[in-house]
C-alpha cells in the first residue's frame, strides 16, 4: 500500500536511537525527507547515515529541546531544506523515581523534557503548516497516562498531559488541514529494557533464555493480551498510517499498541 509519504518532510525528535530511529528509519522507508533529530551529534549522524545507506533521505538536527535557544537551533536546521510536513513529538526522559524518591524539581525537570519540549517544537513549526494547508502532528504517549501505577509518578503525569494537549491542539486546529494525534504505545522492547529486564531476571525466576525472561517478565510486570512487548516497529507502523493522507479524518485521537494492556475504551 503506497502512503503517500514520499516528499513529504519529517521531523522526528528523540530519533538518534531507540522507538525514535525506528521510527525515522520506517518514515525514510516510506518516502518521507527524515531530519534525525538528537543531543549526541555521533549518534544522530550514524543514524542518518545508516537510513542514506537504505536509500532513504535523511537529514540531522542537533540540540537540547529543554530550552528555548536549543529548540531554536533544531528548528532552523530542521527547516534549512525546507517546512516540515510531519513532527513526532517522540524526545523525551523517564528517570526512574517513586513517590518517595521524586522531588519538586524532578517533577519539573521531567515537565520541561516531555511536555514544554514538544510544545516548543509545535509553536515553531505548525505555522507553518497552515501557510501549506496540512500537516500533522504527532504524540508520542502511553497507556501509562491512562492507568498509571504507583512507580514514576513525574513520567506518567507528563504522559497524561501529552495526550490531553494533544486533543486541544485538534481542537484549535479545526478545518486547517493539519491534523493532532497520539500514538499510546505499551511495554516496548528496545535495548536498554532488554538490558534491563535481562539483568532482574535471575532475583525474579524469570529463566535463562530471552523468550522465557519476555513471557513471565511482561505477565509480571504489564499483562497484556498478546503475551510479549511491543516491537518499535509495530509504533512505527501506527504513526506512518497517520502520517499521511489515508489518515486525514483522524485527529484528536490516541492510537493505542500495547498488546491490549489498557482495559477499555479511551
């Protein structure tokens, strides 16, 4: 199925690894011009590097998206070749703090990191949408924000609020041709988690091999209907349907792909 993402111009932030490279790499794959956006100017570079080497067309944008200078310098290097068609709000931190551990600054530090951030990115960019008459804007966001636990209370309430502006975005660009959506993802397999659930593995009982560790570690920890983690793929996938035309009756929408973790309807 042709998505008609060819030529259109795509910011991913967060892309120098992780769901955001999967991300950026599927927009390259389908067409799209990618701007990989990252701190790390090495990372960023391997990462457009590697999609030039598939075939696809890609670009970089370096800076730190906490601070309205930073988000300046991404935006004038996103848009050096060009508006920007598509952003995914994907950057973001969750440092891993309970209720207990988490202070007034954490809360706001993690504020700036995964909410402000994307708005600075929206406030810069969606004008530029409407000199065009389309666009699309795109959340990353989770089921977390839907039922949070008692673990990360900072990452998750900037969940709910990425799906929450999400929906007023939708509403304050009615009949503009740009469309505000969310894509929820669920327990996501990429490197570090690996790592990570690998290492509690052997204090948990989980078994030795990958396949039993993913299987008892996801019934453990997020139950789901399918039984193992999302792929960063599988997001990516969602967020290519609603980057392009075939999704333009959709917004102010979360997609959710979290193997039916999230019970019921939202």
């Amino acid at each position: 199925m042709d998505l008609q993402l060819t030529d259109k111009r795509a910011l991913v932030t967060g892309s120098s690894s992780g769901l955001g490279e999967a991300i950026a790499r599927a927009l390259a794959a389908e067409g799209a011009d990618v701007v990989v956006h990252g701190r790390d100017r090495g990372r960023t570079e391997a990462v457009a590097a590697a999609i030039r080497a598939d075939g696809g067309s890609a670009h970089v944008a370096i800076g730190d998206l906490t601070s309205d200078p930073g988000a300046d310098t991404v935006a004038e290097a996103a848009l050096a070749r060009g508006p920007i068609d598509i952003l995914v709000n994907n950057a973001g931190a969750y440092p891993h703090r309970t209720w207990k551990e988490a202070t007034a600054e954490d809360w706001r530090e993690t504020y700036e990191a995964n909410v402000t951030s994307g708005v600075r990115m929206i406030l810069r960019l969606v004008p530029r949408m409407h000199e065009r008459g389309w666009g699309r804007v795109i959340q990353i966001g989770g089921g977390l924000a839907l039922q949070p636990g008692a673990d990360l209370p900072h990452y998750t309430a900037t969940l709910a609020a990425r799906h929450n502006l999400t929906v007023s975005l939708a509403r304050e660009l009615k009949g503009s041709g740009i469309t505000s959506n969310t894509v929820a993802p669920g327990a996501i397999l990429v490197d570090a988690v690996q790592r990570y659930l690998t290492d509690l593995a052997p204090d948990r009982g989980w078994g030795e091999t990958w396949e039993e560790i993913e299987r008892n570690a996801i019934e453990e920890l997020v139950p789901n209907d399918v039984g193992r983690m999302g792929r960063p793929e599988e997001i990516a996938g969602a967020v290519l349907y609603l980057s392009g035309p075939l999704a333009d009756y959709v917004t102010g929408t979360t997609l959710r792909v979290d193997g039916g973790t999230v019970r019921g309807v939202h």
